[in-house]
C-alpha cells in the first residue's frame, strides 16, 4: 500500500472480529515497531504480544472498562525502558524514550492499515496495575496499549 494511503486509511478501531491475527501479522508489526527512530540508536522502548485472555481482560480492567482491549485477540503493549535510556540523564527518561514509544505506535499503526488489520492506540490506563498484570520489571514503564485484529 502507498504510505498516503496507508496514512489517510488509518482510523482507530474499537470492534474486532472473532477471527484472530496469524503470527506473520504480528511479526510484521513488530518489524514495524523496530523500524521506528530511537533516540541515538538505543531502542529504549519494549514492546511486549499479550494474547492469553485472562490477561485482555485485566488489561481491559486497567484501561478503566474499554471493553475492545479485551476482544481484540492480540494486544501490544509498548514500554520505555527507563534503564536502557540512561546514557541521556533526566531528558532521555523523561521525553526521549517516551518520543520512541510514540513512533513506533505509529508505525504499528500504519503497518496494520496496510495489512488489513484494524487497530486503536490506547493511552488511558492504571500504569500500576498493567504492569502488575504483565509483570513488568522495575524500569520498564507502559506507556500505550494497542489491541490489534481484523475489524468486526
């Protein structure tokens, strides 16, 4: 798909089919992720393929009731890792891992459009309680969630 396409295609959707990705499409998406810029070439962000429902739900629990995280079949969850940007003091924990995050969100957004995949950028969220339910190490904070399917 051209990149304007893709662009102006791209919408957030909030009701997903019952048929689940494959893992090719992830994977795709994951390349896309790891294609975005980072700040001096760290990679400071993680981003971590929830699929196990139990776990949808109580993501979906944690971004205060947004039902469409739990029936999406995949949810992304992208982090900074805090550790990793270390090399760049306050500024690099506090904006530059959280600008890396944010392109590789969009990235992953624009990827699922040109693969026929629907998907929402999720911001609002309890940081502590998602972290507990995917059990995240000190240092590595959530700062979006992206459930990821074909569109209902």
């Amino acid at each position: 798909m051209e990149l304007w396409s893709a662009m102006s295609k791209r919408r957030s959707v909030r009701n997903f089919s019952i048929l689940p990705p494959s893992d090719a499409m992830i994977e795709k998406l994951l390349e896309a992720a790891r294609a975005a810029p980072s700040a001096g070439g760290l990679g400071s962000r993680k981003v971590f393929v929830v699929k196990a429902e139990s776990k949808r739900r109580a993501l979906a629990d944690a971004c205060h009731g947004q039902e469409f995280v739990a029936q999406a079949h995949v949810v992304l969850l992208f982090c900074a890792d805090l550790d990793r940007i270390t090399p760049y003091g306050d500024r690099g924990r506090n904006l530059y891992c959280i600008q890396d995050v944010a392109a590789s969100v969009q990235n992953v957004l624009l990827r699922a459009v040109d693969i026929g995949l629907g998907a929402c950028w999720v911001g609002a969220f309890d940081e502590g309680t998602v972290s507990e339910i995917i059990g995240l190490k000190e240092g590595i904070r959530p700062l979006a969630l992206v459930p990821v399917g074909y569109e209902a």
